[in-house]
C-alpha cells in the first residue's frame, strides 16, 4: 500500500470537462428553465456525460487487463493504469455533482452521502489500496449501464406538465427503464455483490487489500443496492398506481 500519489494529469483533465459541461448545460442548453429544475437539468447533462462514457471506459479496461495478463484478474488485482483512469474519471464526476448539490440543494442528505461514499471507494482503490479496482469497475458498469435511460426518464419527468412530448417520452420510457434497472440493480448486482463478499470473508484477498478497506468498501456497495432495489420497488408502486388510474378513466 502506498502514499496517495497525484502525479498525473487526468484528474485535473477530467474535472475540467466536468465544470465546463455543467456551466454549459446551465447558462446555455437550460438557461430558459425554471431555476429549480434548470440546476437539475444541468446535473442530468453531466451525468449523461458521463454514465454511458464510463461503460465503454471500464469495458475497455477490463478486456484490455484480461487479454494482456497471464492469469483472469481477481477482486483484490493490483489496479491498472486504465483501471486508474476510469476512476478519475468517475471521481471528477462525482466530485463536481457533490458541489452540485452542496449548493442547491444541501439538504439532499442522502445524495449526498451517496456521493461522498461512492468518492470514498473510488479514492481509496484509486490513490490508497491501489487494488480491487476489478470488481469496482464492474459494479460501475451494472450502476452506470442504466444511466441514459434513467437520465431521459429524469429530464422528461421535469417538463411532462408543461410540455406533451415530454408526458409521452416519460410515459414510454417508464416501464422498460424500470424493467432494466430491477433486473440490473435487483438481481445481477446483487449476485456479484455477493461473490464479492464471498471472496473477501474467506480472506482470498490477502494482504493486498487490508480488512478496513473491504469491509467498508462493502458496507457503502450493499447500503447502495440496497437504496436501489427500495428506490425502484417505489416507482414500480408509483406506475401500477397511476396505470389502474388511467384505466378507470378510459
């Protein structure tokens, strides 16, 4: 385990493109929305920007680490470097939505504690551990895979009362986003969570990640599935609710 080390330049790269796509989405592509949902229209764009981005990111680095090693990697694999920079990637985009909603809306408690766990994980397997970024990678992948459709969901959600086509996409969109997102984050997710927590209780991992950081890093992923399945069981609740509404209306 070494000191955390800041010697490169994808960090500060990354966090760039983060600001200058929110400041964009904010005085530009959203500048005539209502204040309110222009500041969350702005943190969908950016999060667009980079859910479907780090998909391709972290497949790409997990093939690549696959084909070039000798052996399959592992949960407790030494981190490479295109494992490192999908994490900076991810860090500067959560780094960037915390600031986000520390100043419109700071009393979003548990987004925000979301971010500044995920950020914890991601920079402890980054700059600290500097291993097990293998199955970080791969839970990023189930929890990003789901974000164009969610994030689509999201911004037609915000202007359905005032805008038809808005109603329509959100109303199209709904059940096939849920679908996927419950068979994603309600049942794959879970199953990897599990061989995760399979691999480190039986100490597989050695001394490449010590206990303190596995036990939180699995702490943080099972409360995150766990927010999930809650989340998407209540919109699943939300969508029967508002169908056997419409029913008795037609």
């Amino acid at each position: 385990m070494g000191i955390p080390s800041f010697q490169t330049l994808t960090l500060p790269t990354f966090i760039f493109f983060f600001v200058s796509s929110y400041l964009l989405a904010y005085f530009r592509i959203f500048h005539n929305w209502d204040p309110k949902h222009r500041a969350e229209a702005s943190s969908c764009f950016i999060s667009l920007t980079h859910g479907t981005t780090a998909v391709f990111m972290a497949i790409h680095a997990l093939t690549t680490h696959t084909t070039k090693s000798p052996s399959p990697p592992t949960f407790s694999s030494p981190n490479t470097f295109l494992h490192n920079t999908v994490l900076e990637f991810s860090i500067s985009y959560f780094s960037i939505d915390l600031l986000h909603y520390l100043i419109f809306f700071p009393n979003d408690t548990l987004f925000i504690l979301h971010h500044l766990a995920t950020l914890y994980v991601f920079f402890t397997c980054r700059f600290i551990v500097q291993h097990g970024s293998f199955a970080l990678l791969v839970l990023l992948i189930l929890a990003e895979i789901t974000s164009f459709c969610q994030n689509v969901w999201t911004l037609a959600g915000y202007r359905k009362a005032d805008l038809p086509v808005a109603g329509k996409v959100f109303d199209l969109i709904s059940l096939p986003f849920f679908a996927f997102y419950t068979i994603v984050r309600g049942i794959i997710g879970p199953l990897f969570v599990y061989k995760m927590g399979v691999f480190y209780i039986n100490q597989m991992a050695g001394d490449s990640i010590p206990v303190w950081a596995w036990v939180s890093w699995m702490i943080v992923i099972v409360t995150a599935i766990l927010i999930s399945i809650v989340w998407v069981f209540d919109h699943w609740i939300d969508w029967f609710k508002r169908r056997k509404a419409r029913n008795k209306l037609a």
